[in-house]
C-alpha cells in the first residue's frame, strides 16, 4: 500500500490539470507499474511525504471523510526532473464544510447514544481533496494505508485497513476513481452527492453505495417533466464529466422515446477556455428552441450564470438537475434573472434537528470572519486580529445557509447507515458475516425524523423528487415552490404528480406547431422528428387526432368532409323518380303506353275495316300489347335497385321485345307470303296460316324465355354498390350477374331484329298500294340504329346515365315500332276513311316512271 501511495504522490501534480478519464487511467497504470515495480521486497515504504487530515479524532471505530474544502487548485507545469510539489489548493467552498459539519455531528450524536453502539466510540479523518481526482485516490489511500513509517524490518504490506468506511465524495468522477482503487479492498465508500449512473454497476464499484438516488431515475423524471409540458423542442446543456455526461445521455435517450427531439446538445467544464464558452452561447442565440435543460453541476452552472449575464440570454425556460435547482447560492448569483421560472427535480426537504455549529480550522475561521490569527510578532497585515470565539450566529453567508439541508441529511444516513451495520455486525453470532460492507448494504432502519434507510442491489436508495419551480418575489429574492412530486417507485403513469399551484411561466417551445385534424405529419428531409410540415389529407381519408402521423381511409361506404377530420356517410346515386331526368323518362314510358293504349283502342274500333282486318289484325292486337308492355317495362329501371327489381328489369325487357319483334317478324313474313300466294298454283299460305303465324310468335317468345330462365337460374342479376365510378356517392345498380345472360338476351333480340329487317327489305318493292312492308322496315331500321348506337353508350356512361341510356334505347326503339307501323294506319282511319276500303286496298300501285 505505501508503494501505491508514493506512486499517487509522484504523479499528482502532473494529472491536475487534466480530464478526470486521463487522470484516472494514468494513475490506475503508475499503479500497476509501481505494485509491480515493488514486488519483490518484503516490506511497504513510503515514497511520498505523508498525508495528514485537516480534521481528525480518535475513536473506537475510524471513519474516513473526503471532502473539497477547497474548490481548485493552482496548476503547475512538471518536468519530471525533479520531485512534484504538494497540491496547493485555493478558493474555499464553504458547501463543503457543511457538509464535514453534518458528519461530525451525526458521530457526535452517536457517541452520545446509549442505544447504537454503547460503550464503542466512532472517531474519523476528514481530508480536503480540493476536487482533485488525483488527491482523492491519493488520500483515500492514505485513508486505508495509514501515515505511519516502518522500516524495512518492521512489518510487511499486510496490515487491516485504518478506517472502517469512507464518506464521500461529493462529485461523481472523483467518487469513480476512488471506488475504483479501494474497491477491490471491499472498504464500504458512501457518497451524499454523487448521482452518476454509472456507479450503479457493481462490477467496476462493488463497495460504493449512496444515500442520493441515481441519475438514471432523475434524468428520465427530467424527461418525463418535460414531455408533461409538451415541450417537444429543447435545448441541452451538461457539465462535461461523468455526472454530466451520463445524466445527459440517460435524458436524451428517455426524450427520444417520449417524442421529444433537441436542437442541440453541447457540454462546459469551469475551466474551459473563453472561446469554447462563446460558441456555446452563439448556439444558444442561433436556436429556436426556448427551453433549456441543464444537466451541470453547481460550480459549472454558477460559471454559465455569470457569462450568460453577459450576453443577456433571458427569456429561456430552463430544466435543471438536483445539483443547482435548490441552491440559495446559484439563485443569488442570478442578479439578471436568468433563471427565472426555472423549474427541476430536488431532493425532498429534510431536517436535522440540533445540527449546531463544529469546531473549524484557522483557515476557515478566517475565511469566515474575515480576520487573522497572530501568528507571530512579525507578522502584519491590514485585517483586524481573530480572537476565536467569534458568533457563528450572526454570519450570513452560504456556510449559514441551510438550503442545502437535505444534502446534509444525505451525510447524516450515510453516517449512521454505517453506525447500525457495526451494532448489528457486533449484535450477531459468530456465524454471521464479519464484513462491514455486507452489513451495511443490508440495513435497514429509520432516523429520528422518521426517514427511511436502506440501499437496492446496485447500493441506491429510494428515487423520490421534489419539483421545484423558482418564483421571484416583489424583493427579488427566489422562492423555491414546490409544484410536484415524482416517485420512481410507482407504476410510470403514476410517477409524476403535479400539484395545483400556480406555475411562473410555460412558453411554447416545439420545432413545428401540432397538426390538427384533418392533416398529417411529413418529416421534413434532413431534421429530426419533432420538425414537419403538415399536408391535408387526402380525399376519402381523415385524422381525427392531432399530430397524427398518417389519415385514415373511409370505409367504402363514406366519404370525407370538407375539414377532413370526419367521415360522412356517402350520398346513394340511383334514377329515381323525383329528379327531372327519371321524372321525363317516367312522363315517356307512360305517354308511350298511353299512346299505345289508343291506338288499339282506334284499332278495336275499326277492328272490321280493310286496313285493320289487313296483315292479321291478331298480329296487330298482340304487337300493340307487347309494345305497352315495352313501354312499361321501362319503369323497373327507375327507382332503388332491389334484388326483385334488378331480376325483372333485364328479363321483362329481353321477353317483351322478343314478343314484339316476333309479332313484327310474323306480319312481315304474312306481307311475303300474301303477294307469294298470288302466283299461279301457290300454296303458300296454308302452310303460314293464322295458327301458324301465332305459333312462330309463341315459338320465338319461348326461347327467350328460356335464355332468361337459364340466366335467373345460373347467375341472376342483383343490386350491386358501385364505389368505383365515383368518389363521393355509391351508385347502386344492378350487377348482371352473368354478362353471357345478358348479351344472350340482347344477342337474341339483335339476330331477330335483323332477320325482320332483311325480309322486310325484301319485301319493300312489292306492288301494292299500302305495303306494310316499307314501314316495317323503316321500323326495324330505326330499331338497329337505335341498339346499335346503345351498346357504346351504355358501356361509357358512369352510374345511373347507363341506365338512362338503356330505358332512353327502350322507349325510342318502342317509339319507333309504334309509329313506323301504326301511325300510318291511324291516319288512314282516321283522316282517309275513303282509302279504308277492300277496293282500294286490292289496287295494285302503278310503276314508277322514269
């Protein structure tokens, strides 16, 4: 051990002035190289000048004590040619001797106890480490070593540790140092204030404990805090060592996860250069963010107050960590208010009560009360003569500041934590473990203030924070409200509790504003996720939340809004009856029927004149009632489709028309076979008489009855919604079912269509002064026209003008039977009586001249 403090003593001069991971890693190797250097002889040396505590006292049962009485020291440049000079530290840190102060008096008050650890004394030895890395292990050393000098024959390097654990120290990187060297001696080493995650792993520090929880709770309660805020767009700050850092990291991780992006992430350290701390402000003054979390320790963040004071950068929200949020000291610096409306996670409030005031070395006293010991006569000096018993009650400065209570309690646990692990390592048989370590990690008790002690697995304790919001008063000293709770130990929706009180400020800090319904996010390219444009959602799509990520289609059956935050059932698109174009179409059908209906009456009337009577007046009767059935068949197309309606309307259509042509096909092959009849020896018409002329008709009837029950029977028609034709309205129609059924019938239709308009064709030049020939087949020309054109029409007109068009081709093709062939003889009835005779029917028409 002697050889590994002499080791420390040489290189402490030289790792003062760098980064606590270099320092770490040199020492640990002059270390290793000066344990290996020494093995071969028998006995421990010092190397070094020895170390001795600033405060000491005997005792039973030794406790260390590590403290920064001091904040820094003077930087020395090393040869290496000559022996390093001690550390001369400089600035006294008041913070720290109350800290010294709170273990003292928690000894005191155990020696003064009858019930823990009567008739054993604890003694203890407090060194300054002046926030050396370097001087921390070296002491800590020291702590386990001893000051005493042996000579080489005197004892060998195997003698039990001088105390029996460590308090201390304040900061987390000296505490990994340490932890690091005395660790594998299992000597117990309790911090008040070192919160570094890191120091969790029991691996790399397994005889470090604490009575402050870990920063891996408090940065993810940071978090949480500021997602609760619904600040998504921050900036970070972190003191650049291990509680920085890792505090750091945790937050950003934790933040990434609650959707919350920083703009930029920069670390300080106290001694960083003048240049370094101008950008970092120049960041600062460039972003667009308005909240500021401040992972840095007190001295860091006492040095950003004073430089930001100089640049005026007010106006910032900041979130700060357990190490300044809570500090008198840090809030008196702030004489720009800088800070205010700072709001951050704190250790809860605490009380000691008798703390009273310790005794204190002469540099400290002087310090205090601004005054000097005589040391001797020729000693001078401007500054009056201490006398030492001066009134500690009637100083005001941080020393007497007791807003750091709660820390003080930390040291308090921490002293008696070790306290009860001694009884009860002493209270115990001898089977039990004699280890001080294990002991300690397993108590468990409460103080006289009702607080609760004990440590987990990885040696923390319970994770329970204030949140603390700073309010200025009217005489501009900060008042620390509390405004929230945050247990760890709670299910995470639970942990954060914030209470109703008022709340200085909560700005607006986010990259993009939220998204409202109706639109969604699009990252813009080449920034985090918190910066996006928001683009209206698409038709037939919706967000009904804010910031949705992407929109939602409506269901076939609805459509969206015009805000695009809602579907609407969409509007059913039928012909119906009571718009104009059904209406029209409906006024057609039955002014056809109608129609028809009077000429059959005109025709029943004159049932027995020749124009009647001429070309089977029963073909006549039965195509004037298959052309009303036409006419009304077109009213199935008009109206919500059902599925009885969608099977009646094709086949009603296909029965009718065939009925019809068939009729019209019968008169035109009568109109043959009569002037075929007038030859010499022709027989012809016995074999086409009026039962077979009815028979043809049944005849071609029967066979589209058949196509259409084929079709009923195999795949019918059926109301069928239609949500592709158009975006905003279902059109319901009627499916065919089978295309094959349907262009079956209209194929069917078309083949009879045509053969009467050839044989009608034939027929147009036959002598005869009324050949009805000419009319049917101006009829089935109009007919062909009409079906022909139809088929485009049809296949091209979206939802319900198809159907106009079917019923448009319905009633024109009916039409046209209906005047090309009945008209005529109307007006011969009616108008020409004198032509409606046998006589004049008999007259064959005179030849055309040339």
């Amino acid at each position: 051990h002697l050889a590994l403090v002499s080791a420390v003593a040489l290189s402490d001069n030289m790792m003062s002035y760098q980064r606590w991971t270099e320092k770490g890693w040199a020492l640990l190797q002059l270390l290793l190289m000066a344990s290996v250097s020494q093995a071969e002889e028998p006995v421990c040396r010092w190397r070094g000048d020895p170390e001795s505590p600033q405060l000491s006292k005997d005792g039973d049962v030794i406790l260390g004590g590590l403290f920064s009485f001091h904040s820094t020291w003077i930087n020395r440049q090393d040869t290496y040619k000559h022996k390093p000079m001690p550390l001369q530290c400089t600035s006294l840190h008041f913070r720290e001797f109350q800290f010294a102060q709170a273990m003292l008096f928690a000894i005191e008050e155990i020696n003064n106890s009858t019930d823990l650890l009567p008739g054993i004394s604890l003694g203890y030895k407090i060194y300054d480490v002046c926030g050396s890395i370097a001087r921390g292990v070296k002491v800590a050393l020291a702590l386990a070593n001893g000051n005493e000098v042996f000579s080489s024959s005197e004892a060998r390097c195997s003698r039990p540790a001088q105390v029996q654990a460590i308090m201390g120290e304040t900061s987390s990187s000296p505490c990994m140092a340490i932890s690091t060297v005395i660790g594998p001696f299992y000597i117990p080493m309790i911090s008040h204030f070192a919160t570094c995650a890191c120091l969790s792993d029991k691996t790399k520090y397994p005889s470090f404990l604490r009575t402050i929880p870990s920063d891996y709770y408090q940065s993810r309660a940071l978090a949480q805090l500021v997602k609760h805020y619904g600040w998504t767009w921050v900036g970070a700050i972190n003191t650049n060592d291990d509680y920085g850092n890792n505090g750091m990291a945790i937050f950003i991780e934790t933040a990434k996860q609650l959707g919350i992006c920083l703009e930029y992430s920069v670390s300080v350290f106290r001694t960083d250069p003048p240049e370094k701390i101008l950008k970092i402000v120049d960041i600062i003054k460039a972003s667009t963010s308005k909240v500021i979390v401040a992972f840095l320790s007190h001295l860091d963040m006492d040095m950003v107050i004073h430089e930001f004071s100089h640049h005026n950068l007010t106006g910032y929200q900041w979130v700060g960590s357990e190490s300044w949020i809570f500090d008198s000291q840090t809030a008196a610096m702030d004489r720009n208010h800088i800070l205010d409306g700072a709001i951050g996670l704190s250790i809860p409030k605490a009380h000691v009560s008798g703390m009273r005031d310790n005794e204190l070395f002469t540099e400290f006293w002087e310090k205090l009360f601004s005054c000097e010991f005589k040391r001797s006569k020729a000693s001078a000096g401007n500054q009056r003569e201490c006398t030492g018993h001066e009134d500690l009650s009637g100083v005001q400065n941080s020393f007497t500041d007791m807003s750091l209570m709660p820390i003080f309690n930390n040291v308090y646990k921490g002293v008696y934590a070790v306290a009860h692990a001694f009884h009860n390592m002493l209270s115990c048989n001898k089977t039990c473990n004699k280890k001080i370590l294990q002991h300690i990690q397993q108590v468990n008790f409460k103080t006289k203030e009702g607080d609760e002690v004990y440590f987990n697995e990885y040696g923390d304790p319970a994770a329970k924070y204030e949140i603390i919001n700073w309010q200025p008063t009217k005489n501009g000293i900060v008042d620390f409200v509390t405004v929230g709770l945050h247990d760890s130990s709670l299910p995470a929706d639970k942990q954060l509790n914030l209470l109703n009180k008022s709340f200085i400020w909560v700005p607006l800090s986010v990259c993009s504003e939220k998204c409202p319904p109706g639109t969604r996010k699009v990252l813009q390219k080449g920034k985090p996720v918190c910066c996006y444009d928001c683009l209206r959602c698409a038709e037939g799509e919706i967000s009904n939340i804010t910031d949705s990520i992407a929109c939602v289609r409506c269901h076939p059956e609805f459509w969206s809004n015009e805000r695009r935050d809602a579907c609407v059932k969409k509007e059913a698109e039928f012909l119906s009856y009571e718009e104009i174009m059904g209406a029209l179409l409906t006024a057609a059908s039955l002014f056809g029927t109608c129609m028809t209906a009077v000429v059959a009456f005109i025709f029943f009337r004159y049932r027995q004149t020749p124009v009647v009577r001429a070309n089977n007046s029963e073909l006549s009767f039965l195509l004037l009632f298959s052309l009303t059935l036409c006419f009304l068949c077109s009213l199935t197309f008009i109206g919500r489709p059902s599925e009885w309606s969608c099977m009646l309307r094709h086949t009603a259509f296909g029965i009718t028309f065939v009925l019809c042509i068939s009729c019209v096909l019968g008169k035109t092959i009568v109109v043959l076979m009569a002037f075929r009849a007038t030859l010499p020896g022709s027989d012809v018409m016995k074999w086409f008489g009026p039962a077979q002329q009815k028979l043809s008709v049944l005849g071609f009837t029967l066979i589209q009855v058949i196509i259409c029950i084929l079709w009923l029977t195999i795949s019918p028609p059926f109301p069928f919604k239609n949500f592709k034709e158009s975006k905003e309205k279902i059109i319901l129609e009627c499916a065919l079912g089978s295309a094959v059924g349907f262009w079956a019938v209209l194929g069917y239709i078309g083949l009879l269509a045509m053969l009467c308009f050839i044989l009608a064709f034939l027929a147009r030049k036959l002598p005869d002064n009324f050949n009805e020939a000419k009319f049917i087949t101006f009829s089935m020309l109009i007919f062909c026209a009409v079906w022909i054109t139809f088929i485009p029409a049809y296949v091209s007109s979206p939802g319900k003008f198809s159907v106009a068009v079917e019923i448009f081709a319905i009633l024109a093709s009916s039409f046209g039977l209906l005047i090309c062939i009945f008209i005529p003889k109307c007006y011969i009835i009616l108008l020409k009586p004198e032509k409606n005779t046998k006589k004049n029917m008999m007259v064959r028409g005179a030849p055309k001249l040339s």
